[in-house]
C-alpha cells in the first residue's frame, strides 16, 4: 500500500483522516509492506503484506477463502479466468477515458478479472486502488501483481465497499465487474461510489443478470440459502434499471449498454460446471456508466 494514498483515505470508524503511526517494511517502490496506520482519534488500522486490512471476511458470496484458499490454488485458475474475463471487460474498458495523474478504484476486485486486464490499458501515470472485502483474494492479488505487473503501481485495500475508507470527492474514476456479488449491499455500494467521486467523476461496472422467477434464479437462490448466506439474492434477477439507486445518490445521468446476451446449453449438466447461464435460459450482461 503506498503512502501516497492515505491523503485520499479516511478512518471508517470516525471518518477523520489516516496517517502512518509506525514503519516497519517497505518495498523498494515506496510501497509500504508491514506497519500500523492511524488516526487522531487513536483507530488503529494494519498494513499486512503490501494491504491496508480494514477487514478480514469474505463476503458471503465470495467465499475466496474457500474456492482459492492457497495462491497455487489461485494461480491455476488465473490464465483460464484472465482470459475469460478480458472479453468480457472489454466494453467496460472501451468506456473509460482516463487522463494523467487521475486515481482509480476497482471496488470487489475479486480475482482481478477487471484489474490485471484493466493494467494493460491505461497509463503508468494513473493511480490505480484495488478494494475487495477478502484479504485473502488480496494476499494472491498483491502476490500475482508483484510477480506478472511488477513494474505497476497499484495499492491493495481489504475493506467493505459498502463503507469505504475515503473521503468525499477524492477519486475520478471507479470501476467494478460483478459488483452485484455484494447481493442486498448492492444499493449501499452504489451510494459510497457516489460519495467518493470527484464532480463529474465516472462510476462504470458490469452487471449480469437472469429473469427474476426462472429456474436459474430459484437454484441459485436456494444454493446460497444451504451456503448460510441470509442476504437478499434478488441481485440475481435485477433488470437492467438503475433508476432508484442512482436518483437517490447523486448521479446526474447513467446510460445502460447490453454487451451480450446468452442462452444455456439445453443438455447441459449443471452440476458440472458454471451455474449460468441455466440451460435452456438466457443470461444477460450490461455495461452502467454514470457520471457524477
């Protein structure tokens, strides 16, 4: 985590600013790697392995813990998953009109699906944040980047987006795939993006989504109830309007783009792989950009 970025950051228990109270590694980049960071009110906040923790859990749709709980595990899956995703991202990328010395967040990075192919995009001379929830998908995060982009600034946060740990305006541009994850937190998170943008700053995330009421949607809502997730999975069948929560947060404007569209193989074995697209039933992935 570079110092540089505690100027943007705020203690998430007071919302008073952050400063380093003790040093006790540092990269050669000026990262720091081991050491405290506080505030005036004496809240006291780790750095562990290149990561300013503010939280330690997964969420409890990404349980990283679980599905990538040793960084073999992690990097075995990368390549595949890099490759995968870059499609995906690509329309978000296309969307992104990022100038120099302007700060980035990708909030619930995840396996850094957006991030890593986000880093072959824009310029050395952006500041890029990673967020996600999981300290231990950032542990691999951090680990993958200072091996494969270690030329690459980029800062690594655990924390909740649904509270985040920086000041009003302090970031131009946010970015997310698959922020739905965060399941009943979705509207909340979509609040904080708007708190902690600059005026005219760019909020741009991917959402995928199945018809609410299909046979998709059903198993996988009673996938996540056995998995003890108590949370609100109605993220899963959300439609393509954002009218509510952008209205009541502070976007002026918000256009939606559908970048693909997706029926499930017919005979299909569910139990084999991916849950969606359900066979037989459509999945449909969209690109949000709202401008502050």
């Amino acid at each position: 985590m570079h110092e540089t970025v505690l100027t943007l950051m705020r203690c998430p228990t007071c919302h008073r600013e952050l400063r380093v109270s003790s040093l006790e590694e540092r990269y050669p980049s000026s990262e720091m790697v081991e050491g405290l960071v506080t505030c005036p009110a004496g809240h006291t906040w780790p750095v562990e392995d290149g990561i300013l923790v503010f939280t330690r859990d997964d969420a409890p749709s990404d349980p990283w813990s679980n599905s990538h709980a040793d960084y073999e595990t992690y990097c075995g899956h990368q390549s595949a998953w890099l490759a995968s995703s870059g499609g995906k991202v690509i329309p978000l990328l296309e969307r992104l009109h990022v100038g120099p010395a302007q700060v980035m967040l990708d909030v619930c990075t995840g396996a850094g699906g957006l991030l890593f192919n986000l880093l072959n995009q824009i310029g050395r001379q952006v500041d890029v944040i990673s967020l996600d929830m999981s300290l231990t998908i950032q542990r691999h995060n951090r680990r993958y980047l200072l091996e494969q982009h270690c030329d690459r600034k980029v800062s690594f946060v655990a924390a909740d987006a649904a509270d985040m740990p920086f000041h009003d305006g302090a970031l131009h541009h946010v970015v997310s795939y698959g922020m739905g994850n965060m399941l009943n937190k979705m509207a909340h998170g979509v609040s904080e993006v708007a708190r902690v943008l600059t005026s005219e700053g760019t909020f741009t995330f991917t959402h995928m989504y199945v018809d609410e009421g299909s046979e998709g949607w059903r198993v996988m809502s009673s996938l996540l109830r056995r998995a003890g997730v108590k949370e609100d999975v109605r993220y899963l069948g959300m439609a393509p309007s954002f009218a509510a929560p952008m209205a009541c947060t502070g976007f002026r404007s918000y256009d939606i783009r559908v970048t693909n569209e997706v029926m499930g193989e017919p005979e299909r074995d569910v139990e084999a792989g991916p849950l969606f697209p359900y066979p037989g039933e459509r999945l449909t992935e969209i690109v949000v950009k709202a401008v502050k």
